[in-house]
C-alpha cells in the first residue's frame, strides 16, 4: 500500500529500510568469544563475581516465576608447577590454538590475567 496523502509526511524523508543481516557465522563467533573474554576478565578482575541468569521455576501450587539463579562459570586459567599461570581460551568447550599445538598462553602471575585477556580481546 502506497499512501501518496501529502499530509503525511509531516516534513521527513521516508526511505526504503533493509535490516542487517546477523547471519555471518564469523561475526556472530567473535561477538560470542568476546562476551566470553569479557566475563573471564571480571572474573579475573573481582574474585566475589558470580554471573547471574534468569530461569522461570515452577512451585508446590503451579504458578510460574522468573527466578534469578547463579550462572556457573569455569576459570581458563590454572597455575602449574613452576608457579607460572596457563591461559587457555575456549570457544564453548574446545581451547582455540593460537599456533600449531599451542593452546595456552603462559602468564607471570594471576594478576596479570586480566590483562593479558584485555590484549587479547583488543586485537
């Protein structure tokens, strides 16, 4: 339908309108790697943070509510022997490889993670 009422138009220009597209698969990894690298440096940053979800919850009587519940979130840095801390980035559950068979990134001390994964996240 075409409205060609002069009154309409109220003085703007009215243009055709194309949404973007958000079916680029590399796009939409990187924006999920990224929300990822930002809750490991929080975590790394605050060690009292605990991300929160909602889930709707069921009670004795059937009524249905969104509750707020603790959303579990795993460390990508461990210390090893030496003292030394290993960084491993993962995309769900598998470590990314920064070069052939190399998947951590050997950090001096846990207070520079948070660091390292703003370097990271930057690039």
């Amino acid at each position: 339908m075409v409205f060609t009422n002069k009154r309409l138009s109220f003085g703007y220009n009215f243009v055709s309108f194309n949404p973007l597209q958000n079916n680029n698969p590399i796009a939409v990894r990187r924006r999920k790697l990224i929300a990822k690298i930002d809750e490991q440096i929080q975590l790394a940053a605050n060690k009292d943070y605990t991300p929160t979800q909602h889930k709707w919850v069921t009670d004795e009587h059937g009524n249905q509510r969104k509750v707020e519940v603790a959303k579990r979130v795993k460390r990508w840095w461990t210390a090893s022997f030496d003292g030394k801390i290993n960084l491993v980035m993962r995309y769900g559950s598998k470590p990314l490889e920064f070069a052939k068979s190399k998947n951590a990134i050997e950090v001096g001390s846990e207070a520079e993670v948070a660091d390292v994964l703003a370097k990271v996240q930057s690039c």
